[in-house]
C-alpha cells in the first residue's frame, strides 16, 4: 500500500480553480466594471437628494407662512397686553383704616361692528378677528372683574333692520363672550340708537332688550352711573324726560347712601356705599375744547384748540351741570369726541 500525502491532494494550484465573484466576473473585471460604474451611482444619489429637497420646499413654505399667522394672528396679542398692567393702589402713609377692596375694571369704547349696508365681509372678518382675539386675551392676560363698553357698540345700529339687528347683537356676544364672574355693562351710543333726532322708542327699547336698562351699578363699594347720554339734549322730548326722571332716581339712592340708615325719607332700602359715584357715558361733558387736556390719549396738539359743538361732540353746559348734580361730585368717564376730520372719531378720556 503506497502512502500519499495529505497536502499533495488538498492543495491545488491557484490556476486550477476558477475565481468568481458575485456577477460572475473575475476580480479584474469586477474592479473595471465598479470604476465604470461608480461616478454614475454617485450622480444617481445627488440627484434623488435635489429632487428630495425640491419635494419638501412646499412643505418648508407652508410651515413658514404657517408659523407667521400663528404668531401675527395669535401670540402676537399676548406678547402686547403682557406688557400692560395693573396700577398698585398703596396704603396712605398715615396708616389709619385698611383700604376697600380693589376693583378691576376694564373699560372699552366705539366698537362700531359693522353692519350690512356698509360693511364689506373681508373688512367685517378682519376688524372682528382682531378685537375678539385682543379682547379675550386682555380678559385672559388683566382678568378684570368688569368690562364696560362706553356706546357706539354697532356702527348701523341707527338704521339696521330687525333681522340685521339680531345679527350683530349675535356677532358681538360671540366676539365679547366672558367668564360668569366677569360682568359686562353697555351703555348706548349715537350709532346704537341715533342722534337726537333719529332716535326712538323702539331703537332705544330694543337696545336695552340686547343689553340692559340699569343705570345704577355697585361693585365692591364703587358706584357707576350709567347715563344715555344721546338723551341729555334738555328739550323735554319724550325720550329725555324719562332719562332725566332717571337720573334723579339714581341722584335721590346715592344722596340716601350719606344718611343713617332707616332715617328720613330713604327708609330702610339697600343702603349703598357712600363713595363718589363715576358716570359712564358716550358723550363727554361740555367743555371749549381740549386745550386744558393732556396725557397719551390727548388729541394731537394741532386739535386741541378746536372748539366743540355742544350736543354734538359733547354735552351741553346745561345737560352737564344735570348730570353733575349727582349726590357727590362724581368723576366721568366718557368715549369720544369728534376729531378735527369729519367722520373720525378717536379715544377719549374725560378732563377732570
């Protein structure tokens, strides 16, 4: 028996087996063929990237834009009105008897909602947008305990029909919507029930049907008067005569609150608080001009001579003295005069 060795059998010369690759080319070939192939593969996958990048353009666009009106039609309120605050109410340095508590009242004016016969959709979308949202951020942001809207509420309340009245006075309790605790209180405006000579049983019964007939309201110790100022034009009128009749019955409760309860003619009612009372109205009291006022929501300076026409861009010196012969000397706050331009009204703060 011939021995044969192991490794003579096991071992074959490179050139006996055939060397294959996975696409069945030698490595030679394989090598060429990768090099041939390769910049091609890499153009391959530059260009898929582009059209990648071009596919999430859109949608980089649109989170952009998206993002914008977020912050412009949103937070934008919340970074202004964070800005506003409160003004501290300190202890007399005297000391003596503990302050009342504070009452936080937020207080708005010409709203003017724009009807049907004036108002164009987009213009009526984009004011209405803008006052709900800055409104219900302030209600966020101050948390007031009351909100008072000085007149002109609707800018065609004076004319609009039963129907277009039902409208608006649905469009501004959606966009003036508030918090059980908080106590909305309205007041009636020349756009709401018309000028002297425009306005009616039915327009003012119908406004206080939407809203409220009080004119006497008490929070936390402070009294507001709530006067329609559109009837203080001293004629006798029908109108007039019931809110002068009014104003005296709220004159007589306020002179009641400086007695001994039970004492004299006030008798024993709900006594209310002995504080100056602050009337709420659209109008301002009379005065010449705005020449005595100033502060940051003065009139511009060129303004400020301007005289006023007394029952139109204020009281009259009669109407005025009606309604400061309030029980104590009261402190007003009214909404607008009459700018320079016609037809333009700006914010206003009563002189006192």
């Amino acid at each position: 028996m011939k021995a044969v060795q192991l490794d003579s059998i096991c071992t074959l010369p490179a050139s006996a087996v055939p060397l294959r690759t996975l696409d069945g080319l030698g490595p030679g070939a394989w090598a060429s063929k990768a090099g041939a192939m390769g910049p091609a593969g890499w153009g391959l996958g530059r260009q898929g990237l582009r059209l990648l990048k071009r596919s999430l353009l859109p949608l980089k666009l649109t989170a952009i834009i998206f993002a914008g009106l977020l912050f412009c039609e949103f937070f934008i309120y919340y970074l202004v009105i964070c800005r506003c605050h409160w003004a501290e109410v300190e202890a007399p340095a005297w000391g003596g008897e503990p302050l009342a508590p504070v009452l936080r009242a937020m207080v708005l004016a010409d709203t003017h909602l724009l009807g049907e016969v004036q108002g164009h959709w987009l213009d009526k979308l984009r004011r209405e947008w803008q006052m709900e949202r800055a409104f219900q951020t302030a209600l966020w942001v101050l948390q007031p305990e009351v909100v008072f809207i000085l007149g002109d509420i609707f800018d065609e309340g004076k004319w609009s029909s039963p129907q277009a009245w039902a409208d608006d006075v649905g469009r501004f309790h959606r966009m003036f919507r508030h918090p059980a605790h908080v106590q909305l209180k309205v007041v009636a405006g020349n756009h709401d029930i018309g000028f002297h000579y425009w306005m009616n049983s039915f327009r003012v019964k119908r406004f206080e049907k939407a809203f409220s007939s009080e004119r006497l309201f008490s929070r936390k110790g402070v009294n507001f008067v709530m006067v329609n100022s559109v009837a203080m034009e001293g004629d006798a009128c029908n109108i007039c005569a019931k809110a002068e009749a009014e104003l005296l019955q709220v004159s007589r409760r306020l002179n009641c609150s400086r007695e001994v309860p039970g004492s004299g003619p006030c008798g024993a009612g709900q006594q209310l608080s002995p504080s100056a009372p602050i009337l709420l109205q659209h109008y301002p009291l009379y005065r010449a001009s705005d020449a005595n006022c100033s502060g940051p929501d003065a009139a511009p300076p060129e303004e400020r001579s301007v005289p006023f026409r007394e029952r139109y861009d204020s009281l009259s010196r009669e109407a005025s003295q009606k309604v400061c012969s309030l029980g104590h000397k009261p402190m007003t706050l009214a909404a607008v005069v009459a700018a320079a331009s016609p037809g333009v009204e700006r914010p206003h703060t009563q002189c006192l």
